[in-house]
C-alpha cells in the first residue's frame, strides 16, 4: 500500500519463491510491503509491515561524455569542449573530471584537483611547448566517476596561426545613411591568431581616438563610432587587420544628410537677353548634401531698388525663362538648390540690362577680284563672321580709285549675293573696292579694302595644271588625267599639250620632250598615249594653253612604264536593291548597280526563271553604273533577277529580288465535273502568281454558249471551288473564274470548251418486243420497239446478231448494224 493508504493484494496467484518483483509503482512515491503465508487450511495473519520504500531508479556511476574534441590551442594551453553523457546513472551530473597523458608514458594525472569541472568546456593550462598530450575526460554524480571518454587525436602543444578575417555586420554593409549631428556606428567583428593590429582609416587617413571619434576593440567586436556627423563625414570607411599571418579589411560607405553645399550653385549665367526676358542657366552644386536635389529657388532683384523677389521657388531644371522684365532696367538674379533637408547658400550673376540682343553685323573680310577685263571686273566675298544675331539680308559695295578718297557705292540697293560684275570702268585706271553687311538692325561696318587692280584685258598664260596622274594602263598605252589650273591667266583655257620622253638618267630636263597630241588640241583633262613599249620607262608633261599661250607645264612625279592592270569585278548595290524591289504594276523598273573592273567587264543582265533572259526592258552601261529598265511592269516581271561581270581576272554576280504589286494571274487547273442537266462542279487552283499580294476571293461567271454577255454567279467566292445550280437542261455553257486582290481582278480564266447540261451518259437499255414477224426457207423479217432509256443520248442504231441453235451461248455473229426498227435476215 502507499503509506497510510489502503492495502492492495499484489500477486494473484501464490508465490513458491521467497521474493517477488512488484511492478506498476509510480516513481516517487512511497510504499509498504507485508507478506500472508498460506497453506491448505488458509492465509496466516500478514506479517509486520516492511519500512516504507520510496519508488525510485536505481543510481549508477554516469556514462563518458560525448564527442570531445580541441576547439582551440596554444604552445601552453587547451581548450576543450564536449557534450554531457547520453546517461546520468539516475543523479544529476555533478561535474566534470579532465586527465592528461603526455605521449610516451601510461600515467594519467587529474588536471582539475580541486574541484569538479561545471562546464561542458575546460582550459588545460601548464602545457610544454611542442609535447604532445592525450587528454580524456569523466563525468561524475553523487555515486562516483565515470567511465572516461578519451580525445580522438593526441594534441601538440603549439600556437595557432591563421589570418585575419574582417566581416562588418549586416547592417553596415550596405550604405549607411545618417543626418547631421546624428551618431555613425560601424560594428563588425575581426578573427586572427595572433590577434590582430586593427586600423580605421577615411579617405587614405587613419582615424584615431578624438573628441568626436571613439574606437572599441573588444576581440572579435570592433566598433567605430562618429559623433555629431557632418556632412564632411561622408565617404568609404576601411577597417584593416594585420597580424604576422597576412592581413584583410572591409568598408563600410557613410552618407551624411545635409543641406546642398556648402558650395553653391555653379557657372550661373544669363543668356538670351531681350527687352522683357532673359534666360538664367547654372550647373547644380558640387555637393547635393547626399540626397537629391528637389528644386531650385529663382530670386531676382531691380540693382536701383535692390529688394529680392521670389521668381520661382519651385525650378526643377537647371534653367529658367524669366519673362516680364521691363527695358532698360538693371537685374540680378541668384538661385538656391533645395533639397529634402533644406535649401543651400545663393549664387548671384552679375548685372544685367534688359534690352534687345541683337546688332548691325561685323566687318566682312576684304573683298577678292576676279574676271578682270578692261571695262568690268567681278568682285567676290564671304559673309562676316558675326551677323549680330539677326540674318544678313544683303552687301553694300562700294568703289574707288586707288588716288581718290571718296567710296561711290556701286549699286543704289543692297546686293543679295555675295559676287556683282561691276561695269563701265574706265580703261587703264586702277581700282579697289570694299563691302558692308546688313541686317534687320542696320548697315555694319565696311570691310578693309581689297587689293587693287588695274582695268585691263588679261595678257598672262595661264598657270600649270593640276594633280596630273595615271588614271589606266594597259601593256601598250598610259592614260594620264589632271585637273585645270588654279590660275587660267585671265582668259579660258582653251585646250591642252601632252609631252612624252624616255626616261634617260642625267638628261637635259628641257632635252628630248616630243608632242603626243600632233593633229589636234587636247580639249578634255584626260589623255591616252598609245604604241608605247611596256619594257621602257617614260616621262610627261602637261602644259594649258589660252589665248595668249602655252603655261608652265607639270610633270608627272616619276617615270612609269605601260602594264596591264587586273581588276576583278565588283558589283556595288545600293542599299535600295538589297532588300526586296517593290513597284506597282504599269511602273517601270529600275535596276543599277555600279561596276568596277579591269578589263571593263562584260555585263549581263537576267531574270531567273523559264527563259532566264530578260526578254523585254532597256540595258545600258554608263560609265560605272549598269542599269536595267523594265517598262510598264506587270505581274509576270516579278522574280529574281541577276547581274554578272565577266572579264579576264574573275566573276562577279549579284541578285535581286522584284516584286511587281499587280493584279493576280489567271487560276490554273480549272476543270469541271459532276455535270448533270441542272448542275456542275466548278474547281480550280489559286494562280501562280498573285500580284505581289494574298488572293482575298475571287470572281466567278457563266454565259449560254450562243450568247456573248457574261453574267456573274458569285462575286466574293472564298474557296476554290462552287457547285452551279439551276442550269436549263440541253444547253451548253462557258464558265470563267477571275483571281481578285488589294490591286483588283485579275486575268480571267476560261474553260477551254462548252459544257452541255445533262446527264451522265450510259448504255441504253435493251430493245422492247423482238419478234418474227415473218419466215421463209432461207429469210427471217425480225421487228423490235425502241428501249425504255437511251443512256442520256439519242440511239445512233441497233446491232443484229445471230447464232445457230446448237451452238453454245456465248457464239453470235454480227449480222448488221441497223437504224430502223426492223431487219430482213437473208442467206440462212
């Protein structure tokens, strides 16, 4: 029973044995026991009760730790840590017991002797540097020790090196925003054995301990603190570590919220002044206080009155228009940036006056003289650099001697252009002349005067010609080109002289120049020498000539000899004929590309296809460009077409593409089926060339075939098929069927002959009521009615067979071939 509870019988049947083990008591709570012995007669009285019992687990010794290891080590200590036992023998762990071996001897020694260990972790002191030690540990209740838990690994007693580590916490990893006066914090934590020499630096300076900064270094935390941040105090933060294993570091970067500034807006001005408005312009401060400026505050001020106005306090560009200022008056203008935390310092512009921006044009250069001839000369000039913001509508040019003082204008209105002829001069006087530009505003100032020049007809040759060059060669001839003297001496040039010589080394530079062009003048700035020898080297020289005479002549730069030059062909298109050529049916096609080759290339023209020519269009070659010109395109000139040059170095091909946007081509395949006397099956296949546009739907017709007019039976037929109904029966019929799309109907297609509108023909039926209607010895006269059905066409006649009566069934011979309904059968 539980003490001083009732008493419970706990075996149900006897017990031979003199102990029993009693089960289902409740752990902590007490009980007595009593015993009743019994024999045949019955039980005895119960025995003296036993003391009282507390239910309880039986105490042991506890089990070893669990996984212990080395967490750390140096040359005198160990750090060890492990894991309370997985059974604590039924009492509370008091503590822990920690023993050492040293390598090389079996004798353990008890490191805590004085008191038990609390913690599951335990530094060993009083270690030798470089021994090795083996080290177990026991745990211990109210019975006693243990069974021992031995570390894996023996443990040589040495320091730990290993480099820096530097990690900054989460929140100081990304940007740290801060407002003025407010606290920077940078935590983070630093590892290194040994411990590390721990710096701070901002900006390539190292930071120290000061009024306003303070530094904890609490191995592994680190922290850096700014009080009262400025917004100088922005920037990127490092913390470096070192320590004789190697070093590392981390930044942290710091925004400090302030006002714009302190610098103020920049290169503030004032541009497009006119009477009643100005433009102000400025760059935004160098510092916007690290958050965005919002807008900017535009303030102006009347410099005799010198009271600020707000223009505008709420500018969101870099610009404004200031309008209503009144002409004539002196203003200043100064803008402030503003931001979230507030606005920054002002910039002021110098005055300004309003008035009208623009002004008479500058001076022109001085003018040149060209075309000079006895009674007129042609005077030349550029505009002035400034035109004083407004157009230069025209020139005022003015004449006079060379001895005299006074400027004549040379028109009585300004000149347009910028060249006049002036006439009626006086032969054999010496003239200058000098120009003024004009705008809206007014007449500017003259220009210097141009140089002078005497009225008289030109008596110079004219100048050398110019960039004379080989243009072509071949192995007998060289083709030189140049261009027209600068200077033509007065008068037009009126031809040209080409001198040829062997190259000779040493020779006279004027000996043995021969004339090329002997029978006549050379007109045009490009000449051929022919019958040369391509082993020797030549010389030449081009001379101008004008009325007066032969000029200075220029000379080719070195000696050349004549070669065949080589060039492959090569085809330049134009970006237009890369792509897909459109043109709209009846326009003509235009297709050019341009040429290269030496020898001059063999073009040809094709269009790829049936034929693979192009049998109808215009072919050219001008020059460099190949054409080829199709006129009134129609559908079927769309395709691909080609290009080829053909000559002694290579070939050379291109394609294009055209696409003709016409009407649709007739449908192919168009057939008829099903006829009967009421109806037909139409069907047929789109055609084969569209028009450069999708068939939208398509047209279809009928006509009686002794009528000429064609009536329409559908007019927006999507398939390419149709059932006809309601034909008259015997009459014969033509269908057509049209294409039709964006661009409009197409070809027609016709069938090729008339349909008839019946039935399907079949064989006629038998003949009704054959008969004999009369006999003779050798004749028979046979009779018949006509059969029921013809088949669907008139009988054309009737075929009269016999056949003896013993012959088999299957042994007729033809007798005739009859129309009439009756037939005398002789010779039997």
């Amino acid at each position: 029973r539980e003490a001083s509870g009732k008493w419970v019988r706990v075996n149900k049947t006897p017990i031979l044995d003199m102990k029993y083990r009693v089960t289902g008591l409740f752990e902590g709570n007490t009980y007595e026991f009593r015993v009743f012995a019994e024999n045949m007669v019955g039980l005895s009285k119960p025995s003296p009760s036993s003391d009282p019992i507390k239910a309880s687990r039986p105490i042991t010794p506890p089990g070893p730790p669990i996984n212990p290891k080395l967490k750390d080590k140096t040359k005198e200590t160990a750090d060890l840590v492990w894991t309370k036992p997985l059974k604590d023998g039924g009492s509370p762990i008091l503590g822990y017991i920690v023993e050492c071996q040293k390598t090389g001897t079996t004798q353990w020694n008890r490191i805590n002797k004085d008191e038990l260990i609390r913690q599951c972790a335990f530094r060993v002191p009083g270690l030798i540097e470089g021994n090795e030690y083996k080290f177990r540990i026991k745990a211990v209740n109210i019975v006693g020790e243990g069974e021992p838990r031995e570390l894996a690994e023996t443990v040589l007693a040495k320091d730990i090196l290993s480099p820096p580590e530097v990690s900054l916490d989460v929140t100081c990893r990304d940007l740290i925003t801060v407002r003025v006066g407010q606290t920077i914090r940078i935590t983070g934590k630093v590892k290194g054995r040994p411990d590390p020499d721990i710096t701070w630096s901002k900006d390539g300076k190292v930071l120290v301990q000061e009024k306003r900064v303070e530094i904890v270094h609490d191995l592994p935390n680190v922290e850096l603190q700014v009080k009262e941040a400025k917004r100088s105090d922005h920037g990127k933060y490092i913390i470096a570590a070192k320590n004789s294993c190697g070093h590392a570091q981390a930044f942290a970067v710091v925004n400090v919220l302030d006002r714009p500034g302190p610098c103020p807006v920049r290169n503030l001005k004032v541009t497009d002044i006119s009477s009643d408005r100005c433009t102000v312009t400025w760059d935004p401060p160098e510092d916007d206080g690290g958050c965005e400026i919002q807008n900017y505050i535009l303030e102006k001020c009347e410099s005799k009155r010198m009271v600020w106005s707000t223009y505008s306090s709420s500018v969101l560009t870099n610009y404004a228009n200031v309008t209503r200022l009144i002409e004539g008056n002196e203003y200043i203008f100064r803008v402030r940036a503003e931001n979230k935390m507030g606005t920054g310092p002002p910039t002021e512009t110098h005055p300004i006056i309003a008035k009208t921006k623009y002004e008479r044009p500058g001076r022109p250069d001085p003018p040149d003289v060209t075309r000079v001839s006895k009674e007129e000369m042609t005077v030349v000039w550029n505009p002035p650099e400034y035109d004083g913001g407004k157009s230069i509508t025209g020139y005022i040019l003015e004449k006079k001697e060379k001895r005299s003082l006074r400027w004549v204008p040379v028109t009585k209105t300004a000149i347009p252009e910028r060249r006049k002829k002036v006439t009626n001069l006086i032969p054999g006087h010496e003239y200058q002349f000098r120009v003024s530009a004009e705008n809206e505003v007014g007449l500017g100032e003259p220009s210097l005067p141009s140089r002078p020049v005497v009225a008289k007809d030109p008596i110079e040759p004219p100048g050398p010609p110019t960039n004379l060059r080989v243009v072509d060669s071949t192995k007998s001839s060289i083709t030189l080109g140049w261009g027209k003297p600068v200077y033509d001496g007065g008068a037009p040039i009126i031809g040209y002289v080409v001198e040829i010589r062997p190259k000779v080394e040493g020779a006279d530079p004027e000996a043995g120049w021969k004339r090329c062009n002997v029978a006549a003048q050379v007109i045009h700035t490009e000449f051929t020498a022919t019958s040369l020898d391509e082993n020797q080297l030549y010389e030449f020289r081009v001379s101008a000539q004008n009325q007066v005479g032969l000029g200075r002549p220029a000379e080719l730069k070195e000696a050349v000899s004549p070669k065949e030059i080589l060039e492959p062909p090569e085809i330049e298109l134009d970006a237009s004929m890369r792509k897909l050529v459109t043109v709209r049916a009846g326009c003509p096609i235009r297709l050019f590309a341009i040429v290269r080759g030496r020898p001059a290339p063999k073009v040809t023209w094709r269009r790829m296809g049936i034929d693979n020519v192009i049998r109808k269009g215009q072919v050219d070659l001008v020059d460099t460009m190949a054409f080829c010109v199709i006129p009134d395109s129609t559908r079927d000139d769309s395709g691909k077409y080609s290009l080829t040059l053909v000559n002694a170095a290579g070939e050379k091909a291109v394609f294009v593409n055209v696409r003709v946007l016409d009407t649709p081509g007739p449908v192919s395949d168009f057939k008829v089926s099903d006829v009967t006397k009421m109806s037909c099956h139409l069907s047929w296949a789109p055609p084969e060339n569209d028009g450069g546009s999708p068939v939208t739907h398509y047209i279809l017709q009928k006509r009686e075939a002794d009528r000429k007019t064609w009536g329409t039976v559908t007019a927006e037929l999507k398939k390419t098929s149709f059932q006809i109904a309601n034909l008259v029966p015997g009459t014969e019929y033509f269908f057509r069927v049209t294409a039709v799309n964006e661009y409009g109907s197409g070809v027609p297609s016709d069938i090729p002959k008339p349909v008839l509108a019946t039935d399907p023909l079949s064989e006629p039926d038998p003949p009704r009521k054959l008969e004999v209607t009369e006999i003779t010895k050798n004749s028979a006269t046979l009779g018949w009615l006509p059969p029921l059905r013809d088949g669907g066409s008139k009988v054309d006649g009737y075929i009269v067979s016999y056949k003896e009566d013993e012959q088999p069934a299957d042994r007729w011979t033809e007798y005739s071939v009859v129309k009439d309904l009756s037939i005398v059968v002789a010779g039997l």
